[in-house]
C-alpha cells in the first residue's frame, strides 16, 4: 500500500530523518517508535506533504507527491496529536468537513451521495451522535479528539496516519481512541495505519508491525517482538526499557 524509500527529511542544515527506507501492506498497523527528537512527527510530516522531503513516496503505485490534492485526501487522513476549535462549528459541521474531497460539485444536487452514510457512521462510531449539534467549543478534550477521529473516519481513506493521537488523554479516552481505530481498520480489506507513540506498551498492544527511529535513523523495522526488543530498546534510549516498564507493570501484579 506504501513504499517509503530513502526517505530524507532536513531543516537547514539539521537532518531530521535519513535514509529510511520501508513498507506498509494493507491489514497492517505499523507503529512509529523512538525517543523525542528521534524523526517521528517529521517523518508523518513528509508523508502529509508538510514537510519537504527526499527520497521515493508511492501510495499504491502512486507517487504521492504528483498526485492530486483531492485523490490523496481519498486515500489518506490524519489525526494529530493536538487538535483546537477556533470556531463554534457543531460536531456535525466539523465531521461533514471530512466529506470534502468527496464532493463532486458544491451545486449540484447530490453531490456526495455516500456522505450521509459516512457522517452518521462515523458519528456512531465515536460515541457522537447524541453531541451531533454541541458547538465544539463545549466539548472535554477527549471527546473533541474523538469529533477530530470522526472527521478522518467519514472522509474514508484506505490508509491513516496518527501522531501520537492519545498523547494528551485519559485512559478511558485513550482505550476508546485506539479501540476505535482497530475497529476502523479491522471492518474492511485494504486499510492500514501508521502511528507515532511513546508508549510502547500500546505498539505492543494494537501494532502488528514497528518501525524504530533514532536520532532520524531507522533502528529496526519488523514485528513488535522483532524490533522492541530489550537490547535494541537499550541501545536506543541508554537504559533499560524492558526492566523498566516491568518494574511499573509489577505493582499491579500483587495480590
């Protein structure tokens, strides 16, 4: 579905990401991991084409970069980390926005006829139909990042990209996000996701697959329990992250 291929992101005369190099299938979860700093947000930057970037991007054959704006908004959609309402749009409103690259004429008369479809399926799959009509400025942090998630759900891409959707949530939040999203890519042949995390515990939980930058290198890419291994994990952070993450997994153990 995605072929990255000597990928290169700088800024000046700092190089961001270098050289890397991978590959996305359908069915895949492909989980982004490393340190701050490591390329990670840079990386799904060049991949949204807000960042400038070399190297080969092909979205199913495609090269991203000569494709057009509307084709490519079909087939991807992003999630930041951190989304704001400027505006009193309505839930609805914002999740009808996700219908745009869709639309084949803002006069004509059905104009999307698989809109309303996707806007109350998205609606119902993040818990929002009751909130349909709340102005956005009411909303808690997690449910306007959910009214976010229901905006890339109703613009139904074959692949998306998250960085570090749950960063800034609760646990409840965070548990309904991510489920949610493994439901999104689980209903249908040929979607995929690409997600930035710092918590490890959640690429071991929803990846099927890791790619592990360090200082904008790729460090590992494969399975979860091929890269996140404790040696490679030691050797990219300088300490021991499997002993780590026991030691705060151990107290819920006690009985």
């Amino acid at each position: 579905m995605l072929t990255v291929e000597h990928l290169t992101v700088r800024y000046g005369d700092f190089t961001a990401v270098s050289d890397v190099s991978f590959r996305l299938e359908a069915g895949q979860w492909l989980m982004l991991c490393g340190p701050n700093g490591a390329g990670k947000s840079s990386l799904l930057g060049a991949l949204s084409l807000r960042v400038p970037s070399a190297g080969r991007l092909l979205m199913l054959g495609q090269d991203l970069r000569t494709m057009k704006p509307a084709e490519r908004a079909r087939r991807i959609a992003v999630l930041a980390q951190r989304n704001s309402a400027a505006y009193a749009y309505t839930v609805e409103e914002l999740v009808r926005l996700g219908r745009y690259a869709h639309r084949k004429g803002w006069l004509a008369a059905g104009a999307d006829p698989e809109g309303e479809e996707k806007v109350e399926k998205a609606l119902a799959a993040a818990g929002l139909t009751e909130y349909r009509r709340t102005s956005l400025l009411a909303l808690s942090g997690g449910e306007l990042q959910r009214a976010f998630l229901a905006q890339v759900l109703a613009q139904d891409p074959c692949l998306l990209l998250l960085d570090e959707p749950v960063n800034h949530l609760d646990l409840r939040y965070q548990r309904q996000l991510l489920d949610l999203v493994a439901a999104w890519a689980a209903e249908k042949p040929g979607r995929a996701v690409l997600a930035a995390v710092h918590d490890l515990s959640l690429a071991l939980r929803y990846g099927t697959h890791a790619l592990l930058l360090q200082s904008g290198r790729a460090a590992g890419c494969g399975t979860p329990a091929e890269v996140l291994t404790p040696e490679r994990l030691h050797s990219v952070w300088g300490m021991d992250v499997a002993g780590w993450m026991r030691d705060l997994a151990e107290p819920w153990q006690r009985d």
